[in-house]
C-alpha cells in the first residue's frame, strides 16, 4: 500500500451520466495530481493541487472537474463523457510541487459505453 | 515536447537473466525517474538519479544519466517472475516541477 487510495476501483458508466472519482492520501503530503492513463500513451497530467489550490490545468475538457477540499483528499467529477475518456485514472500525492517523488494510486479503471 | 520515450517498447527474457531498458529525453533535465506499474495498477517509485549524477544502485537495480546523450538506463539483475511489469521514466523539465511520463517499457520473466 503507498498510502493512497481510490475509489471505485472500477467504473462503467453512460455519456449522460454523472459520476465522481474519489483519492484519499495519508501521507499528510500537500501536493495532489491527477493522471489519465490510456492505452499505449503516455501517462497524461491533468489537475495539480498544492496545497488546496488548483495549479495546473494541463488543457483538459470541461466534462472533468478537479475538487480539492482539503490536502487529503481529491474528487474528479465527470459528466457527458465520451468513449474515448475510458482509460485508469491515476491520483498521485506528492510533499508538495516542488518535492520530486509522487506516491500514486492504484487507480479507478473507467469505461464510457 | 519533453518526454521520457522507454526502448524497447517490450522486452521478455528467462528468470535470472538481466533486463536493460533504456529512456530518452528532449531537454535539460534536474532528475530522472524510474517507477513500476503492475497491470493496471498505480505506479511505484523506484529509484530517482539527478542530472548531477551518473550512476545509483538500488538492491538489484541499477540506474545510468548520460546527461550528454540525454539517455538513462535501467537495469534489473538476476530477474524473477516477480519484475513482469512496465517500467517508466520520468523528466522533469529544468525549472518545473512537471514530469513527463513515456509510454514504458512492458518486461515479461518467464519462469
């Protein structure tokens, strides 16, 4: 265990849905990422967090929505996805942004029908 | 843009021989690092060498910057079934702290 977690672990869900990803580090690291995963691509940064604020928006859709609370935790909210957006979806903490090594989830692998 | 490109793409060898995979990068670097990703798992972090250094060893794990080649290698000794995994590196851009993921290099042992 690296001391964080996601949930659910797996999704499938409609274009027309609305759904929420959920990280939880506890590490009492301040830093938060999220990553997109898809096939034979490289690993994507989407949202960076440090220290609640939102630092990054690495030119992702709309239809994404970062939340961050709190240091601890991270929510990904998705609404009118489309196919393409199936893929595992990676958190990551880190110290903070300016710390080299992320500890990184096990990932919520989605699937948009 | 920056990005850590792994070669080869896939790599299968006998238990208890080496595995050397290799990374490229476009641009001036402050580290490198090497993680793991168990199928479709998260990443686990391996082990990070700075621009400043050119070897570091970690248990069966051995790592090499040529900051002049823009290259790294990565080499696990006397592999086990265990290491089936992908391997990515890592890049930072100088100034940032953003890393740049390649697409890995998947290493298969056969037992």
């Amino acid at each position: 265990e690296t001391g964080v977690t996601q949930t659910p672990r797996h999704l499938v869900m409609g274009m027309t849905n609305k759904k929420s990803l959920k990280c939880e580090q506890h590490l009492g690291h301040n830093a938060m990422y999220w990553y997109k995963q898809s096939a034979k691509k490289p690993l994507e940064l989407m949202f960076v967090y440090n220290f609640k604020e939102q630092t990054e928006n690495n030119s992702v859709p709309s239809r994404f929505s970062p939340e961050c609370p709190n240091s601890s935790h991270l929510f990904l909210h998705l609404h009118t996805l489309q196919p393409e957006d199936s893929a595992l979806y990676l958190c990551a903490s880190s110290q903070d942004t300016s710390t080299d090594t992320q500890c990184f989830g096990p990932g919520t692998r989605l699937t948009v029908l | 843009s920056q990005q850590g490109e792994e070669d080869p793409q896939a790599l299968s060898i006998q238990e208890g021989e080496n595995a050397t995979m290799n990374c490229s990068y476009k641009t001036s670097i402050n580290n490198l690092q090497w993680y793991r990703q168990n199928s479709g798992r998260g990443l686990v972090h391996l082990i990070l060498i700075r621009s400043n250094e050119r070897e570091k060893h970690s248990g069966r794990l051995r790592v090499t910057l040529d900051t002049s080649k823009k290259s790294s290698s990565l080499l696990i000794t006397a592999s086990r079934a265990a290491d089936t995994a992908s391997y990515f590196c890592a890049t930072d851009a100088a100034g940032t702290y953003k890393y740049i993921f390649g697409t890995g290099t998947r290493l298969k042992v056969l037992a």
